[in-house]
C-alpha cells in the first residue's frame, strides 16, 4: 500500500503523510470495534503497545543513519585533541 502512494504521490511527502494518517485514522476503529466486541480487548491493547515499540526501534535506528540536519538537532561542536 505505501508503494502505491509513493508512486502515487512522488512529489508530495507531506500530502503522503497526511493520506497515511487518514488511512491510519479509519483503520483503528474498524479494527477496535470488533476486537473489543468479540472479548479480544487485551488482544487490542497489545496490538497498540507492539506497534508503539516497533515505532520507536524504528525511530531509534534511523536517529543514527541520519545527519544532524537531516534529524533537526544542532550540529556537534567540533572537539579539538590539542
């Protein structure tokens, strides 16, 4: 499905992102109501939890391929050794 939007939408990151959100938005409650509905509410909440950790080792990962410019902090002084 990300492929799809990556193709198309190739110019627009942002307007990809939103559709995203929006696909994300509809699919929690669709998915949380029969789950929560046939007694899977457990089942509901550690599908939220998983997904949170994964976001985050995702997260944490990409902290150290990107630039400091890239990643939005203040470039590292430079230290000297003299």
């Amino acid at each position: 499905m990300v492929q799809a939007l990556r193709a198309a939408l190739p110019a627009r990151p942002e307007a990809r992102r939103v559709l995203i959100g929006v696909f994300v938005s509809a699919l929690g409650p669709v998915t949380a109501g029969p789950l929560i509905g046939a007694g899977g509410g457990t089942l509901r909440v550690g599908l939220t939890v998983t997904g949170c950790l994964v976001a985050s080792v995702i997260a944490l990962s990409l902290h150290g391929l990107l630039t400091p410019a890239q990643d939005g902090r203040a470039a590292e002084p430079a230290t000297s050794t003299a």
